[in-house]
C-alpha cells in the first residue's frame, strides 16, 4: 500500500484554508455557502473532489491518445456532479464527464482513451464510482459524440 499525505492549514478566518501537499503546491480551499459575504477565496471542497476526477482521467486520456500518436491541440473536460438536496451530509450521487479536444484525432481513439481512463485506470474514477454512476460523452473539433461509459451502482 502507498500512503498519499496532504496538510491543511486554517488560513485568516474559519472557512479559507490553504492545503498542500509533499511536493510543497498549494491548492486554496473555502466554503463561499458559508460566508456571510458569499465571496469564496478558493475552491470548495465538493469542488476539489471534481476537479481530482477531471485531471486524473485527463492525464491518462492524454497519456493514451499520446501514445496512438495523435496530435492533440487542446483537451477541456467539464464535470457535472449531482448532489443529494437537503440532507446533511449531501453526497455526490452521479457524475457525468465531458471530454472536448481539437486536433488531428479520431474520434475512436479519443472514445477508446476515455473508456480505458475512466473504466480502467482513472483511481479517482474508481473511488467515486462508489458513489454513484459516471457517464462520459466527448466531442472532436466541435462534433459531438456519446459513449457508453457507464460505471458505478445502478450502472
């Protein structure tokens, strides 16, 4: 087993903090909901788990399509994620992913990397999956594609 360890350090006032990890980066973290002023100084938290999702299956989608030699000029993922309403705590209960590329790439390697990063090698992925059902759809110099990404309960 491999132990990850992250810090996180109250910064001026009861809701802004400032997390880092080993290699000393630093990501701020604030909960806007719970401010009087409603300004956020840094991403929630919800918001980090979404962001974890997106760069890990981004960096092995980039890392795929790297190595089918296509050429990929840009890659985008936006990430939805449905939250349980009125309850506390109120988990995440669905994801969906959407993966937007140009470049010279063909749309069955970007379906085939999005498969194997979010089915197989994303651990972000794979630990939310647990909560709930990912989806993914993708689209290529403005067309868009769906995909049957579809994993988690009730998948």
């Amino acid at each position: 087993m491999r132990e990850i360890k992250v810090e996180l350090e109250r910064v001026d006032d009861a809701f802004h903090f400032v997390a880092r990890n080993a290699d000393g980066f630093e990501v701020h973290v604030d909960d806007a909901t719970a401010r009087e002023d409603g300004v956020a100084r840094g991403a929630g938290p919800m918001q980090l788990v979404l962001m974890g999702l997106a760069g890990c299956s981004g960096v092995d989608v980039a890392s795929i399509l790297g190595k089918s030699r296509s050429r990929v000029d840009s890659l985008r993922i936006l990430v939805t994620g449905v939250r349980a309403r009125g309850v506390v705590p109120s988990p995440y209960l669905a994801f969906h992913m959407h993966f937007e590329l140009t470049g010279e790439i063909e749309a069955r390697r970007v379906e085939r990397a999005v498969k194997l990063s979010v089915e197989k090698y994303c651990s972000a992925a794979a630990t939310l999956r647990h909560a709930g059902p990912i989806t993914a759809s993708y689209s290529v110099n403005g067309e868009r594609f769906e995909t049957d990404v579809r994993m988690g309960p009730d998948a």
